[in-house]
C-alpha cells in the first residue's frame, strides 16, 4: 500500500540532473527497503507521523545522507548509493536521528 502512494522521480523533472541509472538504482533500493517493513519508522521520518497520507513524494538529490522535507511529504535519497547494504544503513541512521515527528518537544 505504501508503495502505490509514492510518486517517484521522474525523468524530465526540475530536479537535479542526475542520470537514469542512478535514479533507478536508488529507488530500486527504497523499494527493497520497504518491503522489508520498519514502516512505522519511515513513515515517522518521512512525514512526520506514521499515519499514512494520500501521497509521497522521492526526491533523488546530491547529499551525503537521506532527509526529509516533512511539510512536503518529501524523502530525499543521495544518489551516491552503490550498494544495497551502504544504502540501508544510512537510511536507517537518519531513520534513527528522528525520534518524533515534527512540532513535538
């Protein structure tokens, strides 16, 4: 159900240029990752809550490690990923830096 609400980078977009590839291989990468659960903490991360909302956007940028723009519903994976398991624990340090959702003290 997750998945069905992601709207994934596209091609064309005003985003950052970065090549088909590499966008392929970091969403491929999200999608291994959801589908090995830990959602309610993604979720957390991503959006602020773990209820989900109507849509989610990704976002392939040039950081060092994955953020999220809450207000926007917005995850934002660096393209640097070459490898499954460097891509999992980075997400899940940033995954483990927030331990709230926004607004809470």
């Amino acid at each position: 159900m997750l998945l069905q609400k992601i709207t994934w980078p596209v091609e064309d977009s005003d985003d950052e240029d970065f090549d088909l590839e590499s966008t392929c291989r970091i969403t491929g990468f999200l999608r291994m990752f959801i589908e090995k659960g830990t959602l309610a903490q993604l979720l957390t991360f991503w959006v602020g809550w773990e209820m989900l909302p109507p849509e989610l956007r990704v976002e392939i940028s040039g950081g060092t490690l994955p953020t999220s723009s809450t207000c926007f519903e917005t995850l934002k994976l660096p393209a640097h990923f070459k490898t499954y398991m460097d891509f999992e624990k980075s997400l899940v340090s940033a995954i483990n830096s927030a331990q709230t959702g926004f607004g809470l003290v």
